[in-house]
C-alpha cells in the first residue's frame, strides 16, 4: 500500500530484536541472492491508479492503500484489545481452529501475512513446540539408558524445541508489527520467529519458499485480493497449503439482522470509547459488507492456481476458513 514501499528484515536473537543484516541466513530459511538472507524483491513504487472501494466509500487504488494503512496506525497499539471486545473472546476460538486445520508439523515454513500482531505466528510456534515435546517425552520413555546431563541437555535446545520449524510474520504497517515484536517479547518467543515488512500484493520472497501461507482478517483489507492470491500461490512450495480466515456472508436470516444491528450500532461506539477512533471501526464492518461471498471467495482462489480448494463456515457464517492447495 501507498504508506509503505520498503522491507525491514527483523528476527528474534537473544535477548531482543535485531535488525537482519546482509548476508545473514535466518533458521530454515535459504538464500537465492548473494547476501541477501531471504531472497527479498523489491516492492515497486507505483500501482495504476483505478477507482476501488474503502468501506462504502468510492475511492481511487492509491487513495485506499493510504486510508487502510492510517486505519491500522491509529488502531495498532488497541487491536488486540478489541478484538476482544467486538467478538466477546471468540476470534481465539477461531484462530484455534485455524490452527487445528492446519496441523503444522515440526519443520513446518509457515508465511503469516498481515499478522503483525502475532496471533497466529505464537499459536503456531506453541502448536509445534507442543508436538515436538511429546516426540522427546516418546524418545526419552525408549532411551531408559541416557544421563540426566544428556537428558536435561535436549530439553534445554531452544532450536531443537521447534523441530526446525520457523513462522516468517509479513505486514505492510509498522505499527502492526511493533505491537507483534512487544508481545513475542512478553510471551517469551524467542526462536523461530521472524518479522518482514512488506505487501500482501508483492510480497518480498522468492517463489516455491514456504510449507504453509495463513492470512487472518486480513485480505478483505488489500487493494487487489486477485493479486495478493497469486502472490500467496507463488511464494509456497509445491504441495504448499493456502488458509484464510476471514469474516463472510451470515447464513441465517435472523442472525444475519442482529449482526447488522451489532455491527453498525455497536462496534463504532466501542471503537470510540476504547480505541478513541469511531471511523476506523465504522470502514472495519464497512469492509466486512464489502468482501465476497464463501463460494465467490472460493473461486478467486481456485482462479489464482490452488486446487482442492474447500471453505468451512463458522458462527453461522460469520466467519469462513478457506483453504486450497498448490499442487
């Protein structure tokens, strides 16, 4: 989007934050350009200006791009905590049941665009560190022979904790992904773990690099779902899985009218009083109206190459968890 056009490689070292300097190779990760860690493509610095939607608003590409980016700005640092509020807890259930669908293994490359806020990354670094403990406690249980040294010493390899698994988080605002770093901070996330900034629509990796691509209430926000898709199908691995969970079109008629009632009376209202921002949450379900339908979205994804592409609604449709294959 318009506000942001650079890459900024930042991983989790130690005892803070560091920026990626050339050269170095992230975990899991391998390099294509000379010094250069990810194989990082430079954004372009211009997109053709068309007439596109924000919210209900009529408004041109690079207008938007702009807009949505100041929306995130201003909301970044109370997120989390109306997230909360809006869903009364229940987006964690849905991201828990992301992560369920998705069943990473140790090892798993895992790309979470827009997630700058980490849910999804520290959900899946606990899911894998969880499997590849219960892998050590087996091996362990078998091997009655080993030292208390040597056992002590494998449950304190950070790395090896992971089985080798990495999660690369990709936003296109800072904001997003400093509140992301501070929370990884805070929970103790320390391997593993890797922020890019960079757009959904040109994402800065080589092609064929990852296991798995997520995307969480994110990709009704992109100026062209089309292109962020093709972007999502370039940059995994043959075999590679493609999941999106996204707010989509109510099922039941009188559901359908509370959560309009909900979501035009009450969520600005809330917006304004904890976040201090009524217009932001008035575009966020502006943008929720605006995006397709389950079966339209389903066929923006088979269109960008996935096959074997299925979708499963949630809360009466008030969310759907798409997911498609490369193949």
């Amino acid at each position: 989007m318009a506000a942001a056009r650079s890459c900024a490689l930042w991983s989790c070292c130690g005892r803070g934050w560091s920026q990626v300097t050339p050269g170095r190779q992230l975990p899991g990760l391998r390099s294509s350009w000379p010094g250069d860690p990810l194989g990082v493509r430079l954004l372009s610095q211009e997109k053709k200006a068309t007439e596109t939607h924000f919210g209900f608003e009529s408004v041109s590409e690079e207008e938007k791009g702009g807009k949505v980016y100041q929306v995130f700005e201003s909301v970044a640092k109370k997120y989390d905590v109306m997230n909360d509020v809006m869903s009364l807890g229940i987006h964690r259930v849905w991201k828990d049941l992301l992560l369920s669908k998705m069943r990473p293994i140790p090892g798993t490359k895992l790309l979470d665009v827009a997630g700058g806020t980490g849910d999804i990354a520290f959900r899946f670094l606990n899911y894998v560190q969880a499997q590849q403990q219960r892998k050590k406690k087996r091996q362990l249980r078998a091997q009655q022979n080993l030292s208390w040294e040597e056992i002590a010493k494998k449950y304190q390899n950070e790395e090896d904790s992971l089985g080798g698994s990495h999660v690369m988080v990709c936003d296109i605002n800072k904001e997003m992904l400093k509140v992301g770093k501070k929370k990884a901070i805070a929970q103790g996330h320390k391997a593993g773990l890797a922020w890019v900034l960079g757009d959904a629509e040109e994402l800065p990796f080589d092609d064929d690099k990852f296991d798995i691509y997520t995307i969480a209430f994110g990709i009704r926000n992109v100026t062209h779902i089309d292109r962020a898709l093709q972007e999502a199908h370039r940059v995994l691995k043959p075999g590679g899985r493609f999941l999106c969970l996204e707010f989509s079109q109510v099922n039941n008629p009188f559901i359908s009218r509370l959560y309009d009632l909900y979501s035009f009376q009450v969520i600005p209202v809330l917006g304004e009083v904890i976040a201090g921002d009524w217009k932001s949450y008035q575009y966020l379900v502006e943008s929720i109206r605006r995006f397709p339908s389950q079966e339209e979205f389903k066929e923006m994804i088979e269109d960008a190459g996935f096959h074997k592409v299925t979708y499963e609604s949630l809360s009466s449709g008030i969310v759907a968890i798409h997911s498609g294959f490369k193949l």
